[in-house]
C-alpha cells in the first residue's frame, strides 16, 4: 500500500506542522494517540476536541475535563462507532 492510499483528513494533509493535541488522562491521551496514528484530525473547540475521521465519516468529541469514570469506555465506544480499529 503507498502513501496515496492510506486515508489522511483533507485538513491534516494541508496542515503537515500541525501537533498532536489530547484532552484528559494518560488513559485517554493513549486513545488519542491511537486516533492520531490512523490519520484523524483533531480541531479545538469551546469545551474540548473534536476528532474527526480521515474519510470524512465519523466525528468524535472529548471534553477537557473528564471526571466522569466512564469517560475512557465512552470515548473507546464512541471511536470504534466512528471506525477507529482499536
């Protein structure tokens, strides 16, 4: 598979000095990360980051503050809803 073929965020691939940006824990900033490596875009909104997929199909919202216990499972769900292979 060459490069022309894997995925990328049309913003991403405008953006090639754009970081890698995480909200939460170490358990979610891993979550993330995965994200990040599959070629998702994060964007920075009022109340957190929104992922969004690379083929444009999914979106994936976490809020700054996750004090809620479940924030790690909901989010994990949230991803593989979206298409994340995790």
């Amino acid at each position: 598979m060459s490069s022309d073929d894997v995925p990328i965020h049309p913003k991403r691939r405008a953006n090639p000095e754009q970081g890698f940006l995480y909200v939460g824990d170490k358990r979610l900033k891993k979550l993330q990360k995965l994200a990040w490596d599959a070629n998702w875009w994060p964007e920075r909104k009022k109340n957190g980051i929104m992922w969004l997929a690379p083929d444009q199909s999914g979106q994936v919202m976490l809020h700054g503050s996750a004090s809620d216990h479940h924030a790690y499972d909901n989010a994990l769900a949230e991803f593989r809803k979206a298409g994340l292979e995790v």
